[in-house]
C-alpha cells in the first residue's frame, strides 16, 4: 500500500467525509447500493500495481491458448451449451489477494477468474465520487484519481465499455438480462449502465421469442434484440428454477456479451490449468488420489461454478471430501490456502485485507482483452464474503485509485 497516501487519506478521515462520498456516489448512480461501502479507496505503489499488471494479462493469456480452451470446454453442462461461442470472452475478471511474500513484499495471488460482467459502471461512478472526496484531503496530489489502466482516460475507458457491451447497435436494441434486476444486490450497476450506455435491465422472461429472433416491449413499442448483455447468474437460474422464453441451446440471431459458455470455462475450473507465480497450486477433486496429510491446515475446497464465495470450505476435513459424490468431484478444486495480509491500515490503526479485481473488455473484432479497470472488497472478517464482515467498519466495495 502507498504509505504517504495512506497516512495523508487516515489523518483527514472523518465520517462527515464518507458520508458525502456516499451520499454523492449515490446521486451520480440513481440508486442506494445493495452492499456495504467500504470507508476509503486503496492506493496501491506504482511496483505492486505492475505486478498487478503484469500478472492479470500473463494469466490471460495463459487461458487464450487453443490447448486450455479445448480442455476448459469440457466445463461447460449439455443442458446449458449455448451455440455461437467466440474465439475469447467479451469480459473476463482476475481476482488477486494481497498477501506478503517470503521476503516480506505485498504480493497477488489468484483466487478466482470469471468470463462474466463485473460492477463496470458502478466503478465509474464510485471512482468519481472517491476522486472529488480525496478533493479534500489535505496531503494528497490534487487533480482527478482514477482507477483505469492500459493508458485509459476516463472518457477512453467508456468508448472501450461502449464498444464492447453496444458494439454497433442502437442501445434500444441491446438489453441487460438478469433475474429480478431490480431486486438484486448489483442493481446500482444496472442503473449505472443505463445512464452511462443507455442500455436498460430486463427480466429474460419478459422477452418475447419468435423463430430466432428476441423482442422486447417498451412503451407499447416492439423492439428487436439484436445484443444481451448477459447478467444471468446459472446458479439463481437453476436454483429459481425460472422458465425462459427460450432455450440456452437454441440457434438466436443475438450477439451475447459475454457468450453464456464463458460463464463455465472462465471461471475457478481454469485454475488448475494456470502456472504462474501469482497462482497457487489447485487441482480438481476428481484427480486427487490421496488426501493430503495438512489436508485442513493447508488447503480450501472450492466448488468450481459459484460466486460471492458460495459453498467454499476454508478447513475442509477427509470427511469433507468423502461427502461429495463421485460424479460431482470434478466440479470441486482443492486450492493452496492464501494468507490475505491485513496490510491497508485503517484509521483505528487496525489491519484490513484487499482483494483486487482486475477487468478485462473485448469489443468485437478485437484480438485480445483489454485491461480496463479495477473493483476491491476489503475485509476484516475470516473472508471476504459480507456474513464474514457484518460487525466491521472499513470493509467492503472499495476502489484502487492512483493520480491521473
């Protein structure tokens, strides 16, 4: 963590300051956020943000290779195999833990990728509000902070969002589908990407199907879809039970960002496939012949297809292991555990961990993603997850900031 930044940011700390970040996030997204915000932004040094870098973009492009695609594929459940795949996800996630290394240097480590959407509005407006707040913070840079990389100004940052979720249609004909939008955790976002995309959120069972085509209604108005911006979580879908007007494996004249599949094979099931220095050691259950002896002092169990830490085991035992039936063990991974390091200092002097989400975009016909900008969870409790934090201050949704 950047010390001078830290101690300028903790010694002008004062709730009245949070509260108008708040207050001022809020009014720029038009809605009250479904989760904690965390009482500052990160400011990361220059070394551990290029190793940041260097570390996401390595991973990717690890996963890019013809000889793990084919094999991540294997992921990917009949009953949800969507026709139309492209050569590389449209959006992708790499998550990294800040722990310390051997010679005592804040390090990532990998813990989970995703080939779905992230908070990409939402981060836009949350790095606004922090930058006009750290406005008024004695001792830091003056001028706009900013969360991008890849040498992204904030107006180039959302062409590349605008070329990678609208592309080249009219944003009427391109839909944000999720569950209930208005009733999930992330609907600041959806409300975001209305007013940054004109792109609207919509229930998928409110589309109308006919042949191969998708129409939406608004305003008594029949509208094609021609591209979905594709929210839909499979674990709510499958859990809900939800009948679609259509089918996953159905032949549609829609371009999806990103691609349904990618949902599978992007996601903790490519963890074992990754050698890196920023990785650690995972394999899938169903390859594992003896159970390690620190079995529960070493390793997490992690089923592969969940998120916001879902059904993750930090001290699975033997029995553990034994309770998942055969035909569910490859959908499982036994990962080295990770030691966060409390290493952003709070105002009350206490330690908080820091996990960095790194975002990709691929507007169409680009050959690789794009590293575009960053969301942090910061945490006090055993993990990241909001049950781990209920009774701590300084955790939750958070941004890495540096002067623009």
């Amino acid at each position: 963590m950047h010390p001078e930044f830290r101690a300028a940011f903790n010694a002008a700390f004062t709730n009245e300051l949070v509260s108008s970040y708040a207050g001022d996030l809020v009014r720029r997204a038009g809605r009250e956020p479904g989760f904690r915000l965390a009482e500052t932004p990160v400011f990361l040094t220059d070394e551990l943000t290029a190793t940041l870098e260097d570390g996401a973009r390595a991973i990717v492009a690890q996963l890019t290779r013809p000889e793990a695609l084919v094999r991540m594929k294997r992921a990917i459940p009949e009953r949800w195999t969507t026709p139309g795949m492209d050569a590389l996800p449209s959006l992708a996630q790499v998550d990294f833990a800040i722990v310390r290394d051997n010679d005592g240097r804040l390090v990532p480590r990998l813990i989970e990728l995703q080939g779905f959407p992230s908070l990409s509005a939402f981060e836009v407006f949350q790095s606004d509000a922090w930058s006009d707040a750290l406005a008024r913070v004695n001792g830091l840079p003056q001028g706009p902070w900013s969360p991008f990389f890849s040498g992204l100004s904030r107006a180039g940052f959302l062409d590349l969002f605008r070329r990678t979720i609208v592309g080249d249609a009219d944003p009427e004909e391109v839909v944000l589908l999720d569950l209930e939008p208005e009733e999930q955790k992330t609907a600041i976002d959806f409300h975001a990407t209305r007013l940054l995309l004109g792109v609207d959120a919509l229930d998928p069972r409110m589309l109308v199907k006919e042949g191969r085509r998708l129409f939406r209604v608004k305003e008594g108005r029949r509208i094609p879809v021609r591209r979905i911006y594709n929210r839909i979580v499979f674990d709510e879908l499958i859990k809900k039970d939800a009948a679609l007007p259509f089918d996953f494996r159905e032949e549609l004249d829609v371009r999806w960002v990103p691609h349904p599949n990618w949902y599978w094979t992007w996601s903790k099931y490519s963890l074992p496939l990754l050698s890196h220095e920023t990785v650690p050691k995972s394999r899938y259950l169903s390859e594992v012949e003896v159970v390690p002896k620190d079995l529960t002092e070493r390793y997490v169990l992690k089923p592969l297809f969940s998120f916001a830490g879902g059904g993750v085991n930090v001290d699975p035992t033997p029995e553990d292991l034994e309770r998942i039936p055969e035909s569910e063990r490859g959908s499982w991974c036994l990962q080295e555990k990770i030691a966060y390091d409390p290493c952003l200092v709070a105002a009350d002097g206490g330690g908080v961990k820091v996990e960095i989400r790194m975002m990709f975009f691929r507007p169409d016909g680009d050959a690789a993603p794009t590293l575009g900008l960053n969301l942090c969870r910061l945490s006090r409790g055993k993990m990241l997850g909001v049950d781990f934090n209920k009774d701590f201050t300084w955790v939750g949704s958070s941004v890495a900031l540096k002067p623009a």
